[in-house]
C-alpha cells in the first residue's frame, strides 16, 4: 500500500469514526444520576408524585433520579435553578401549573418559559372538583348558579391560593355563568375543606383527594368536575359541560421541562421512558390515589398544552383584574 493509499485510508476511517461517536456517546446517557427538581417542598402531591416517578425511571436506568426540592416565589425558585442548569438532560424540572400562570400574570421571573426551557413531557393532571357542604340545597351546576346570582355580594370559594389553578378556575366558572365570585384563600387544601364543613364557606373547586373521606361519609357533595370528559380520579362527578355551562376547564398539572438545548434525542427518551412509567397499572394507582391522572403524549403535544395554559389564564387575569404577586 503506498503512502497517500494509507492516508486516504486513515481519513476516510476517521470521517467513519466522527460518524458514529455521537451516536454511541449519546447512548450512554444517563452515565450519572439525574436531578428531578420540584417546586414545591416534601410531602405534597407534587413531591410525591415526582419520588413516584423518580423511583421508576432509577429502576430502568440503573442510575439514581434523585428529587430535589426547591420551593419558594410561586414555583419560580425552582424554574429559575433549572433555567439556569448545564443542558445535557441530568437537570429536569417537575414543572406545576405556576410554571404557566406565572408567566400569563406577567410575574418578574429571571427565566423565559420559552426561551429557556424544552418541554419534554409527559404530564399528570390534577383535576379539580366543585363541592358543597352536604347539608345545602345545591345538587347540580344549574343549582349553584341560580345560588350565585341571588348573593349580590358574592359566593364564596374556598381555594388553596392567589393564582392558584382552583383559584383561576373558579374565576373562570363565575365569569362564563354571570356571577359573583369571592376567593377565601387558605394554606392548602385540607383548611379549605375544613371551613367548607364547618359551613363558613359556600364551595371549593379544588382537588378532591382530600374531600374523600368526608364525600364518603356524607358530609360533602360532589358537583362537577372542570374538565374535557369524567375522570377515573372521581368517574361519578360530570363535566360542567354536561350540565350546560361549556369551557369551565381547569386543574393542577405536573410534567417534566429541561433546559433549552437539551439534545432531542435525550428529550424524547425521557419522554418515551416516562411514558411507559405512568402507564403501568401499579403506578397509575398510586398516581390516581394522589388525586392525579396521567396524561401522555409527544413532547410536542407537552409544549402546545403549556402554550395554552399561559394563553387561556393571561386572558382570564386580564379580565378579572386579578393581581399575583
């Protein structure tokens, strides 16, 4: 073999080479455990609902997904960490509804949802439930709008939070049925409940994990549920459209973002692995037990979802005048 046979021969194996070793490099990811950053601190049902998928996603990988808490401003404590974070799939954020409303309320955030995140998906809904005090005369949507609109100064919710997605959504019930709506905001959703037994409040519309054991004694009543179609978190409760007042849709969610940048083919293994997570049966207990239902689909679908979240809520804040802070 002469000289200039032996250097093609070299360049052409290193073309070959260059070829190929992105794609094996890219396979061995992950090489090392991965952050899931939640926005909120241990215990709720968004710290659990994370260490539920963390738990089967370390199985697969054979490398630890490690929950890390980073509550504080509304979420965006968290949001901002990640924003900030190395693009290379071990930083991801179990990104909530705030993820979105923040952004519709136009909140100073040092992060654009935009620019500097990838959705990567899938996501978790938590859907959210009109309920009354057992002992009140309402038994149907129709039934508490005609309540409504006899309290000129206003029926009262009780929600989890300012901008809160209950919150928000019961805004959006009041405005599509022509009523008067007053949020009493508590620190989560157990005090709500305990002011809606105790008669102080006239509903909730906010998840129902907690109500169950006082629906199922009979001590509170379960109206609707804002959604697309029932869910299988409560399949008794209809839709608000069912009972004639459509687009009364709304709920807490959960999903997975990562830094923008992150290489798609990392994105769309987490997104496929998650996937497969949520959709086994033991998991899907856990996650309806939480008051959550799993929701797949593409990244794509993920990102155009997030899009309609920050375009329905910015609309509604709008118009309602409504201030977060």
């Amino acid at each position: 073999m002469t000289p200039s046979q032996l250097t093609r021969r070299r360049l052409l194996g290193a073309v070959a080479l260059a070829g190929v070793v992105p794609h094996a490099f890219g396979n061995t990811w992950p090489g090392k455990p991965v952050r899931l950053v939640s926005p909120y601190g241990p215990g709720g049902s968004n710290d659990t609902s994370a260490r539920v998928l963390a738990e089967a996603l370390s199985r697969k990988y054979g490398q630890q997904v490690v929950v890390e808490n980073k509550p504080g401003a509304g979420t965006r404590v968290a949001s901002e960490n990640v924003a900030h974070a190395t693009a290379d799939g071990y930083t991801l954020l179990w990104a909530a509804a705030p993820f979105a409303i923040n952004t519709a309320a136009g909140l100073s955030q040092r992060f654009d949802i935009h620019k500097d995140f990838v959705a990567v998906g899938p996501r978790v809904l938590g859907p959210v439930f009109l309920i009354v005090n057992a002992g009140s005369p309402v038994r149907t949507v129709a039934d508490f709008v005609k309540m409504a609109k006899q309290k000129p100064d206003g029926v009262t919710f009780a929600s989890p939070g300012i901008g809160s997605g209950p919150h928000l959504t019961a805004e959006l019930f009041a405005a599509q049925s022509g009523f008067k709506a007053l949020n009493v905001h508590y620190r989560g959703d157990a005090t709500a409940y305990t002011e809606l037994l105790a008669g102080r409040v006239d509903a909730t519309l906010t998840a129902i994990t907690t109500a169950l054991p006082f629906i199922q004694a009979g001590k509170l009543r379960v109206i609707a549920v804002a959604a697309d179609a029932r869910t299988p978190v409560h399949a008794d409760a209809p839709t608000f459209a069912e009972q004639g007042v459509p687009g009364v849709v709304g709920y807490g969610w959960f999903g997975i973002v990562a830094p923008a940048g992150t290489p798609p083919a990392i994105v769309q293994q987490i997104n496929r692995d998650a996937s497969q997570a949520l959709a086994d049966p033991q998991i899907n207990q856990k996650l309806l037990a939480l008051g959550l239902q799993p929701s797949p689909g593409s990244s794509a679908d993920f990102a155009g979802f997030i899009d309609g979240e920050v375009r329905k809520w910015g609309a509604l804040i709008k118009a309602r005048g409504i201030v977060l802070e």
